[in-house]
C-alpha cells in the first residue's frame, strides 16, 4: 500500500506523533514530506507550527484556514441532527477527519504526490474517517498508515519521546505530562498518559475551556 512512497503529504499537527512520522518517513522511505495543518479553531496549537515542520525536515508546509467550510459543511449539519455521541461528545475530532483528509487529496493533486499519510493509531476509528475519504476521493492514492506499517518500530509514547530526543524534534509534550489535544471549534479532547486508564481522573491542569467545579 505505500511501497515506492516518492513524495508523502501528512496530515500534520505539531504534537508528539506527526512530529516524530515526519522524520520517520524521510529516514524509512527517502521521500520528501509536505506538511499540512488544517485551521479548524484550535488557535494556539498554530503558533510556530511552520517553523517546527521545517527543522524537523518538512520541504513545505501549507496552514489553510478551514473554519468556514468545517461550521458550514460539518457543524452546523450535525448540530442540527442532535448528533452527540452516547449524550455527551459531541463528534469534533470524528466530524473534522474527513475534511482534513479532502484537503490532503487536493494538495496531493497540486504537488504531485504520490501518497498521504496520517497518524492515527490502528486502534481508533480516525483511520477509518482518513483512508476512507483518501479512496473515494482518489482510488489509486497510495497511503501510509504509520501505526500499521510494518517499519514503524515505536510501541509507547515513551519510546518516541526518546527517539525526538534523540533527533532534537521540537515536540509540545513532556514525559511528566504526555496528553494530546485535538481542539477545533466544536470541541476539545484530550488523550494519553493517565487518561487513557477509563478509572482515573482527568487532573485540573488538563482543562482549556472549562474548569473544575471547585474552581468555576
């Protein structure tokens, strides 16, 4: 599915994972990466994304806003079919993928690459919303799937902690406090470290738009 990969767009957003697949996927297949970061309201999770994608070996990067067409096309449509996951989530991670992964297909087209590539994990349904758009929108595309390629040697965030260490890959995270953050103009979700345990709570120090009932 991505052997022969000469040219990749990744769908990039700065954070632990697309940080490090950059340089994996110019160390593992000598391809050239082109970044892409969608603007679907996450704000400052923007700032100083160019700069970061090109010392971490990105040959460009495009930063589009898509805020209009993902309120016109994706939130509002699904607000209006009450469309909240088990009364609670409200879908803005799964609502924005296919959107993402359009645009992807379209600088694809424009730059002549050959494959895109994402990175969601093979235990998620992202990767459903990702490649199912890339192959309705262009069959023959070829994809890298990192966390199902047989090349990808990481098993824990740890473990790529290390390895953007090791390559002096700006990443936002720390060891002490792993949690990732997908924020669009619907929501925001977290993941990792502690909270992937479904017992434990979520620590104060986590929360963007609300706060803890003591504190509001």
């Amino acid at each position: 599915m991505s052997k022969g990969a000469k040219k990749v767009v990744l769908a990039y957003s700065g954070g632990l994972d697309t940080s490090v697949i950059v340089r994996w996927l110019i160390e593992t297949y000598k391809c050239e990466v082109i970044c892409f970061a969608a603007d679907v309201g996450q704000k400052e999770e923007l700032t100083g994304l160019k700069e970061k994608a090109l010392k971490t070996g990105a040959s460009k990067i495009y930063i589009d806003d898509l805020r209009e067409e993902f309120a016109r096309d994706f939130v509002f449509p699904a607000l209006r079919a009450n469309a909240i996951y088990e009364g609670t989530y409200l879908l803005g991670t799964s609502l924005a993928r296919p959107l993402i992964a359009k645009r992807q297909i379209e600088i694809a087209k424009k730059e002549g690459a050959d494959t895109v590539s994402h990175g969601a994990t093979g235990k998620g349904n992202d990767q459903v919303r990702f490649e199912l758009t890339y192959y309705a929108l262009n069959p023959e595309i070829k994809i890298i799937a990192v966390w199902k390629d047989d090349n990808w040697k990481f098993k824990s965030r740890e473990e790529m902690f290390d390895y953007a260490e090791k390559y002096k890959i700006p990443v936002p995270l720390t060891k002490a406090k792993p949690y990732s953050s997908d924020r669009n103009l619907l929501h925001i979700s977290h993941e990792g470290g502690i909270l992937e345990d479904p017992w434990a709570e979520a620590p104060e120090d986590i929360f963007v738009l609300t706060k803890s009932p003591e504190a509001a």
